[in-house]
C-alpha cells in the first residue's frame, strides 16, 4: 500500500492512498453502526505521525470513534 515500507512510505504521494479516504467518505455518508478500516502498522508512525494524525481527524470528523489495534 501507499503507507507501508513496500510501497516506499509514498503515503499521500501515491494515488493508492485515496482508497481509504474515498472509503472513509462512504462511510461517513453512509453512517453505519459498525465500520472497520484495516491497514498497515507502519500508518500510524508516517511521516512524523502526520498521516495518521490526518486519518484520524477524518474519522472523527465524521463521528466515528476509533480503536487502534497495533499487534
């Protein structure tokens, strides 16, 4: 993916990354009870945590409450 060591930590700079926030958007438009969003470990720490910091503001922008599960 976009954010993992094999595709080079591209994050926001590969076009793969859009994926999870067109998916975040259907979810947020959407609005059901229960949504899971699954990715690498490594988007938690990219980029100084800014990635993370963004995806998480998203979420939670849009009412979701998030559950990080790093094992």
């Amino acid at each position: 993916t976009a954010f993992s060591k094999a595709g080079r930590k591209r994050a926001w700079k590969d076009e793969r990354a859009y994926t999870l926030i067109r998916s975040m958007h259907v979810a947020a438009v959407m609005q059901p009870w229960c949504c899971w969003f699954e990715n690498v470990k490594n988007l938690v720490t990219l980029h100084d945590g800014r990635v993370w910091t963004a995806v998480k503001s998203m979420a939670e922008g849009a009412g979701f409450k998030i559950k990080v599960d790093l094992t």
